[in-house]
C-alpha cells in the first residue's frame, strides 16, 4: 500500500522499513547536527526517537539550525522538534528530556532501550560519558566530532577515532578513549584545519549574550564560541543519520 515512506521502501526493501519502525534512536543534543540528525531519521521512517537537550532556541541560532525560526525563538529546543516529528510522521514515538546529558544523570537513561544512541552534544565530558554508557551496554553510537569553524562540508567523513587526524576534539577523544580501553568508535569528522572566529565584540556572544531569558546554559559560560554556517552541521546531521539508517536497515 503506498504511503509516506513508499519512495524509501523502494531502496531498501519492505524487511528494512519493519527494521527501522521497530527501532528506537536516541539523540542526545537537538543543535545544529543534531536536528538535522532526527530530520533524517523521522522522514527515513525510524519509530522512536529520544531527545535529549535541555536548551532553548535562541536568535543566533537561526543561521544553521532546522528547528530555529522567529517563532520558536525561546522555546524548548526538544519541544520544537517533537512538535516537527509529529507533523512529520504522527505515528512515530517521541521522548523528550529537558536536559544536558552529564555522568550525574546518567542513571536517568536506560541505554538497553535504545537500538542506536547518536552523540552531537559539545562537551568532551559528556560525549566521553555516552560513548562509555553505550559500550558498556553494547549499543551502537556515532559520535559528532567539530563541526565548528569549518567551511567546506564536503571534508566531512566517517571513520574509527583512531584513523582520524586534524581535528582538535577528535584528538582529545582519541587520548581520553584510549586510556578508557575503548578499542573503536564511529565518529564524523573533517580534516579541514579550523579557522579561528573573528574577534569582534560587537556580534560577540560574550559582550552581548541575547539566550533566552531564564536559561539554564548561556553563551557566555563556554570557553570558546565557535563560528558556524548553514551548510557545515546539516551535513554532518545528514551524514549520522544515514549511517544508522544504514546500520538499522542491514543495507550497504
């Protein structure tokens, strides 16, 4: 019978589409990567997603994240994308969390329920903790490296952490990992050397915070803020997604 994944039932078969409507996909951190990441799934036919993110749109968040328009700036970024998912496929489960994944709440998510968890939070604390969690209960994970500061999307591939190079955080992870014993992880990274952000106070986050009133995470707590663009983390979404699209549905 045709219906809204016919056009993708014609790639991957009838037995694959059952695979991915079974299947539950965790998505910690609704951003820039990470929204695009659960675009893909949710119209790839997934049955269940999880989103885990406990900040809110902001208006600088508009130049490279699905979810941010005029009229979702201050709210609840999983609220926003669960209320996109439902429109998209109403049939589709949806649980959100409004909050930051940390080794504190850990014990809040049980990893045995999920078929797929994906990484696309900022933190080495919190991407060391996922990766940990998810081996431990032997789920499979792909990991986000920087998207930040890049400008050529095309750099972007998928790897083991330890093949990649280049990329600051994927060294950090590289090291972290290693003295954890993990021996393998799928990441998305991009050998492109970042460019340092223009240093002007005046569009600066750090002089001129505008985050939603009441937010529990600003700009102005992080160490760096990076530079971004709208064709740097879409792909990088789109990339994760269609590698567990790939891993959930058995093709090649």
């Amino acid at each position: 019978m045709l219906n809204q994944f016919s056009r993708t039932e014609l790639l991957l078969g009838k037995e694959a589409m059952e695979k991915l409507q079974n299947s539950r996909v965790a998505v910690f951190g609704i951003g820039g990567v990470g929204g695009y990441t659960v675009e893909a799934l949710v119209r790839s036919g997934v049955g269940a997603i999880d989103l885990i993110d406990d900040d809110k749109v902001c208006l600088t968040n508009l130049n490279r994240q699905l979810i941010a328009t005029r009229s979702t700036v201050g709210k609840y970024k999983v609220d926003v994308m669960a209320d996109r998912i439902k429109d998209i496929n109403p049939n589709c489960q949806v649980n959100t969390y409004k909050c930051f994944y940390l080794p504190e709440n850990k014990d809040d998510f049980n990893f045995y329920q999920y078929d797929y968890v994906v990484d696309a939070v900022d933190t080495v604390t919190a991407k060391i903790q996922l990766v940990m969690e998810a081996k431990e209960k032997d789920v499979p994970i792909i990991s986000s490296m920087g998207a930040g500061n890049k400008l050529n999307p095309a750099m972007f591939e998928v790897a083991d952490i330890y093949k990649t190079s280049v990329c600051p955080l994927a060294k950090v992870m590289r090291r972290e990992l290693k003295k954890r014993g993990v021996k393998k992880l799928k990441v998305v990274y991009s050998k492109e050397k970042p460019i340092r952000p223009i240093e002007d106070m005046s569009i600066s986050c750090r002089t001129h915070c505008i985050c939603p009133p009441g937010a529990a995470h600003k700009c102005t707590e992080r160490r760096d803020i990076p530079g971004s663009t709208a064709f740097v983390p879409s792909v990088v979404g789109l990339i994760i997604a269609s590698e567990i699209i790939k891993d959930i549905a058995g093709v090649k």
